[in-house]
C-alpha cells in the first residue's frame, strides 16, 4: 500500500474549527484515502511541522499575518513542496499572484475554489498525472 500524501493547511486561530471542519470534508470526498491532512494554526506551528514533517503539499491562505514571509521561509526550509495559496479578496490579484510565483508558490487560487481543479493540480504538482 502507497503511503499518503502530507497535506499541511496553514490557518489562523479564528478559522480553526471551521477549517479543519471543511478540509477534512472537502478533501475526503474529491480524493479519499489519499491524504493525511496536518493543520498548523500560525507561522511559528507552521514552520514547525514543515520542519518535522516535510509535508509534500501545502495549502497557504493569504489571510496570514505576513503570508509572502511566511512563503519565503518555507521554500527555504522545504523547497520541493508544492505550495498553493489562496487569494482572498485583493486589490490587484495578479500583481499578487505574480509576486507568489516568484518566490515559490506552486499556484494561486481565488475562492471560492473548484476543488476538481485543486484535486487535479496538486496530482500534477506531486508528477501523479
């Protein structure tokens, strides 16, 4: 049996319930049994578990205090992950985009996503398609 993949979901305290809530449903309906699914709350618990875990994936919302920062610093330490940003609402999204690109970003999502394509990139990003 193939090990499951890592999946690490950066949030913030206040999406906490919420975010487990949703990730857990999202990604055990579109691809079941596929991921193991690690939630760090903050940058300090993010960089902690991307230090101990190297997880293969990882989804960063750009709601973060300093979400570029925290980008940088994760290539750094883990610099094969695939990371997938999500964009809230921003004032220029592909100035934004553009900026995640160069430091590292695998891709860029607006929400709300289409979890068939987030399914499908993250099997591309992992060489799975």
């Amino acid at each position: 049996m193939k090990a499951r993949i890592k999946l690490l979901s950066i949030g913030n305290k206040k999406l906490k319930s919420e975010h487990v809530k949703n990730w857990n449903n999202l990604i055990e309906r579109y691809a079941p049994d596929m991921y193991d699914i690690i939630y760090a709350i903050g940058e300090e618990e993010a960089i902690k578990q991307v230090v101990q875990l190297r997880p293969e994936i990882i989804m960063l919302p750009d709601k973060m205090k300093d979400t570029l920062g925290l980008l940088i610093k994760i290539k750094r330490i883990h610099p094969t992950a695939a990371v997938f940003i999500t964009l809230g609402m921003v004032e220029d999204e592909q100035e934004a985009i553009d900026e995640f690109k160069a430091h590292g970003a695998y891709k860029c999502y607006t929400v709300p996503l289409v979890m068939d394509t987030l399914i499908h990139d993250m099997y591309v990003a992992l060489n799975m398609e």
